[in-house]
C-alpha cells in the first residue's frame, strides 16, 4: 500500500497567495498602457470580487489609483 502524505496550506500561506493575486491584479491595472488593458483589470477584478465576497472590495481599492497616465 502506497500512502501520500497530503499537506493543507495554512492560515499565512493562503493569506499570501490572496496578497500574491491582488497585487497582480492592481500592477496590471497600474501599468496598463490602454483603456482597453485598464478595463480587462478591472474585469479581473470584478471576478476577484466575486469570488471573494468577505474580502474587500478589490475594485474600490482600483477605484483609488490615478490613471492619468492610461489614453
């Protein structure tokens, strides 16, 4: 009998990774040369929203960075 040991991450692992996807979420947003890149981080995190109904609202955090930069 073959036995795999199967380990859960824990409490700061999984905090991490969701910090880990936020902020990708948010630098593609910054960094977005077009509307177009802007508005598909925004739809990123609509979907992260969704996902994530106890979490804050990752696209009121969006809301709050200045695009000026963004044709």
């Amino acid at each position: 009998m073959n036995l795999t040991l199967i380990k859960t991450p824990t409490d700061t692992d999984l905090a991490w990774a969701e910090h880990q996807i936020r902020q990708e979420i948010i630098d593609r947003f910054v960094d977005a040369r077009t509307q177009t890149e802007a508005t598909a981080a925004r739809w990123g995190a609509i979907a992260y929203d969704r996902a994530n109904p106890l979490a804050s609202s990752l696209l009121a955090e969006l809301d709050t960075y200045d695009l000026l930069s963004v044709a």
